[in-house]
C-alpha cells in the first residue's frame, strides 16, 4: 500500500504537466502506468484472500490510470481482470457486461 501512496503522490505532482523522461515519456504517463500495475497486484492479493468487492475498486482505479496515460493494451487488461473480479464475487451479469469506462 505504501508504494501506491507514493505513487499516487508522484501522479498528482505530474498531473497536467509537460515533463518528460530521458526516452520521451511524460512522467505523467509513468505514474500513470506504475499505479495501473499496483493496483493489478493489489487486485489479484485481494482475490486471493477473497476480498472481490476491494479488488473490484482496485481494477477500476486500474481501468482509470490506463485510461489516463492512454494505454489501450493496459486498459483491456484491466477491464479483462475486473470482468473476472465481477465473475468470481458472482455478479455473472455485470462481469459479460464490463467495458471500458
């Protein structure tokens, strides 16, 4: 929880600016695809343990950081795990019908 934190920090001093890294990419962006990966694992912990309401939170804030940083490819995965989130805290209908919010 606490790399999320910083992370989430991190995003929001990055929020709306222009810097970039040596390779191109907006530090915004980065944040952006670090929390999508943190809260994936976090998800999949709390899947584990049984906790598919928290890891359906998780994946929508997921859904929300690929979103952000313009990722398709980790915006279907997201809406892929969270579909599975859905299935496995029995809500079959609501996981056939997850898309990309």
């Amino acid at each position: 929880m606490k790399a999320a934190e910083h992370y989430e920090a991190f995003y929001q001093l990055t929020e709306g600016s222009t810097w970039k890294d040596e390779t191109g990419h907006t530090y915004n962006s980065l944040a952006c695809e670090h929390l999508w990966r943190i809260y994936i694992l976090l998800a999949d912990k709390m899947l584990e343990n049984k906790e598919q309401q928290q890891a359906i939170k998780a994946l929508i804030k997921a859904i929300r950081m690929a979103k952000t940083g313009g990722d398709k490819k980790m915006e279907g995965e997201a809406a892929y795990c969270l579909s599975l989130a859905y299935h496995f805290a029995g809500e079959e209908k609501t996981a056939l019908s997850v898309s990309l919010f």
